[in-house]
C-alpha cells in the first residue's frame, strides 16, 4: 500500500526474484527511499557502487531529471540491467563502469555527486564511504546499505572480515564530526550521512 513501483521496476525485481543471488538486491521499501531522497535534494548527479542486476540503478535513474546521470559501477557486465534501463528509456542518464569502484572511479573530481549509494563489497565499504566524502559535494547524501549487517554487527568477538569491516565503518561513521547521520532498521540497515560543508 505504501509503496509506489513503477510497473517496469516491479518487473525487474520479480525476474530478480528468480535469481540464485536474489538476495542481493536492494528491497523496494528501500530503493523507492533512495529515489525519494534524490528528489528531495533535486540531485542531478548520482553514484552507485554495486549495480548487480540494476533495481536500484533503475529506480534512481527514474527520479533523475532528464539532464540527470548516474555513475553505476559494478564488477561484472550487468545485461539484465542494461536491458532494463534501454526499456524505461534511461539508458542515456546512465554511465556503466565495470571493474574494480576504486579504480574505475579515479577519475572523479571532488564534490561531483549530490547523492552516493555504496552496495557493494562489505570489507572495502569503509574504503568507498572515505572515497564518497571527497565525491559527494557539501550537503549531499551518502547511502549505505547493510549496515545492521543481519544482526551480525553486534558481536564484538566477530571474526569474519565483512562483519568486522561493517562494524569499523559504523563506529567511523558514528563518531565523525564531517557528517550528520541516521541508521535506520530498514531492510538490513540503512546508514544516511549528509556531508557536512
């Protein structure tokens, strides 16, 4: 009842459904949040890191004005994505980086996006949330997802790397004078940080 999903959008996540990494994919609740936010800020330009079949991409690029873009970045080819984004006619706002975030964004000039989403490999996330500070400009949104990681991040004694790189990340990000920021018990977490100036 809440939630307002374009008919394309709800396609591509019930072919997502199919998917033996289904669970990959960020929850509606979640993305139609994201796409609010980018309305809400009038953000133009967007960063994704971690497209998988591109529900989110889709959705954030549906709430961009017409001169919007969107940098997704991804390790593998995404054809689903691309398929999706030709058909909901925003393939244009959309420059797909496959490789490495961290290499294939070094181009990035400071302060160029308004809004980042980091969904992508958990132990790099305290990596890409420093990388998205230089990026995103002075009263923009950083979006970071699993951030309540299942539950796992409470374990102190934890010593699988993932969670442990969650954990460092949420306490940086906790304690960081650069930012404001909210966890929200959304899906499995949802950390917002506006970049203060």
């Amino acid at each position: 009842m809440g939630l307002r999903e374009q008919p394309l959008l709800q396609q591509l996540r019930q072919e997502t459904a199919q998917h033996p990494q289904a669970h990959l994919q960020s929850p509606p609740e979640q993305v139609q949040l994201l796409a609010f936010l980018i309305r809400l800020i009038g953000a133009t330009q967007v960063l994704e890191i971690g497209v998988f079949q591109g529900y989110s991409s889709l959705a954030m690029a549906l709430a961009l004005p017409t001169t919007g873009r969107l940098v997704a970045c991804d390790l593998q080819p995404v054809p689903v994505a691309e398929r999706y984004w030709q058909a909901a006619g925003v393939r244009d706002r959309i420059e797909f980086r496959q490789g490495p975030a961290l290499e294939t964004l070094r181009d990035i000039s400071p302060q160029t996006f308004d809004l980042a989403y980091i969904d992508a490999d958990k132990r790099a996330m305290p990596t890409y949330y420093e990388r998205c500070l230089r990026w995103v400009r002075p009263g923009g949104v950083i979006a970071i997802d699993n951030t309540l990681w299942s539950g796992r991040v409470l374990d102190p004694d934890s010593q699988d790397p993932r969670t442990q790189a969650i954990q460092s990340l949420n306490q940086t990000i906790h304690t960081d004078p650069r930012v404001d920021m909210l966890l929200l018990p959304l899906a499995d977490g949802l950390t917002l940080v506006r970049v203060l100036g």
